[in-house]
C-alpha cells in the first residue's frame, strides 16, 4: 500500500489505524508491506490551515473519492465535505484499502453519484465493522463472527438494506416498561433452531407467535407505559410486543429473521422498521449485525434483522432484556 497527499502547505502529523484501531506511523510516498483490508488514514492539526488537494493511493488519485473523508474539530464537531485541517485538536480522517480496485468497489457499490461532496451523513448511515474478542466459552462460528471485522461501510437511508435507525428515546420509566412487559408477554415462542441458544427466553403479548393479523389491543389503563412507547415511536397499532431474557454467558446463535415471516406481515417487518430497546444494563453485552459491526443497543432503535445475520452474545453477569415491538408505522407507505 502506497499513500501519497497533496495539499497547499506541509502536512507533519499524520498516521494510520487498522480495524483494530492499532495506529501505525508511515510516510508519505512510502511502500508499506500492510497485510489486506482497511486503514484510516489520519492527518492531525499542527499550527496552519492546510487544504488536502488530492489523495494518491498506490499511484492513483483517487479524485471525488477523497470526499468520503471528513474533519472532526477540535470540539468534537464533524464537518464533510472537509478535505483540510484547522483548528487545535482537529483531525482529518478518511478509509482507504490496500487494494485499489476493492476500494472503488465499496464506494461506488455504496455512494450514489451526486452526492460525493455533500455531508453524507444526511443520507447515509456510516458503520465500520470491527473485530471484537468475546469469550472462548463461546462457540467457535461465533468467536469468528465477531472477530472478523468487514470495516465501513454506506447505507443509503431511503433503502432497504439500512441496519438501524435511531429512534427517539419515549418519556417512560423503563423498570415500568419491563414490568408491564413481563405482565403482558406471557406467550412462549416455539422452539426453532435459533430460539434454543442457550440462556435465550422469547415471550410475546399474543398467542398468534408467527406475527400474523390481526393486530392486537393494548389496554392503556392496564399497559400505559407500553401504549406510551407505542404512541411515541409512531406505532399506529402493533402486532405483537415481545421481550427477550438473555443470561449470564447465554448467546444467540447466528441467524436472520426472514425464515419465521409469512407474506402478509413482510411489510410491516422489511427495512428498519422493528423497534428495539434494551431495557437493562448493556454492559458486556455484544448485538453485532454481519458487515455492520456492533449494534448501539444501548439506545433506542429501529432495526433491520431480516436483511442482517445477526449475534448476541451475553458476556456479562446480569440477564439482559429487551422490549421489541413490529406493527404498522404511521410514516410508512404500506
């Protein structure tokens, strides 16, 4: 991998991190012997203002591409298009790949054509799947699942494919929410090759576990705090809420959720559009989406497990649960 940068003064400060974050010192013009995949490179601030013209990976400019980049200032705010560095503490960062045609692969795959040197965090949501080490207690298929990172990667917003989408957080207490949900969700889900992972419970609100219409009733005097979540997510009515008990050193097994759907509720299911909400402690807790990398389960989300092969891992020592809920969405066209 050779990497060369352009720019209208001197750039002194400057290195790359591996998936596994690891930071290597090079210089510019240099061959480095780098084993395959990823590296971002990083060009920090050094006392004067300096606008990146161009970027030479392995003998090639690679022109617009170099958009992808971005600068993070020196209070933590993020700006793209941002090809320079400007103020203390700012650093200018963007993915390149050992292999130049793989590269151009990935961009051009993710990246529609006009919107290179726009802020591309308004239509693209920006994962980089990293490689994680869990617990060799766990099988081997998972340890590599989560221990090969596929690094970044662009989901367009208005397609199908996106992984997740952050939800806003609904105002309710949520040892409440949990409560109400255990009171509620009394139906066990079958046993299926990927529900007897072990230490995995999944409860739902309604016998009908296939998520099948029709839709069900929530009484909001007996149910307020799961009526508000509904109402505050934009739910016109649900199909089902369920909750999912993961103990300590339980995991899911890999798999994605297209298997269990029946025709007539795929639509209420495709693209990011169930929501999900860890309602414990997330702490050693590891929910990774293949090429996605780790799930920000911490937040509230709107999730995508029919497109993703999916993993959970409970390395911790308190039992995880999880509130999701799939019905109809006001802001969907169905």
């Amino acid at each position: 991998m050779k990497i060369e940068v352009h720019s209208d003064n001197p750039l002194t400060k400057y290195y790359l991190k591996n998936i596994k974050d690891e930071k290597i010192d090079f210089r510019f013009g240099d061959e480095l012997p780098l084993p395959a995949g990823w590296y971002e490179l990083n060009i920090e601030y050094t006392g004067k203002k300096t606008l990146i013209d161009a970027i030479i990976l392995n003998d090639e400019d690679i022109k617009h591409l170099m958009y992808i980049g971005q600068y993070v200032d020196g209070a933590g705010k993020r700006h793209q298009p941002g090809n320079a560095v400007w103020d203390h503490g700012g650093c200018f960062a963007i993915w390149l790949h050992t292999d130049t045609g793989f590269f151009y692969e990935r961009i051009m795959r993710s990246i529609t054509n006009g919107d290179y040197g726009t802020d591309l965090s308004q239509k693209y949501q920006i994962t980089v799947d990293k490689p994680v080490n869990i617990n060799k207690d766990f099988p081997k298929h998972l340890q590599s699942f989560f221990g090969t990172g596929d690094g970044p990667n662009w989901w367009h917003r208005g397609r199908r494919h996106l992984p997740w989408d952050i939800c806003p957080t609904p105002e309710v207490d949520k040892k409440e929410l949990l409560e109400e949900c255990q009171r509620l969700c009394v139906y066990e889900k079958p046993a299926h090759e990927y529900s007897e992972s072990p230490g995995w419970t999944v409860m739902y609100s309604d016998k009908k576990t296939n998520f099948e219409p029709p839709f069900i009733s929530i009484d909001a005097e007996k149910y307020p705090a799961i009526q508000k979540t509904i109402d505050s997510i934009g739910m016109e009515k649900a199909l089902n809420v369920s909750t999912y008990s993961l103990s300590p050193g339980g995991y899911v097994n890999l798999h994605r959720d297209d298997s269990e759907l029946p025709r007539t509720s795929y639509k209420y299911f495709k693209g990011c559009s169930v929501f999900y909400w860890a309602l414990t402690d997330e702490e050693d807790v590891l929910f990774k989406f293949g090429r996605c990398g780790i799930v920000p389960s911490g937040q509230p989300l709107f999730i995508n497990p029919l497109d993703h092969m999916h993993s959970v891992v409970n390395q911790g020592k308190k039992t995880r649960e999880v509130i999701t809920i799939v019905g109809k969405l006001l802001n969907r066209n169905y």
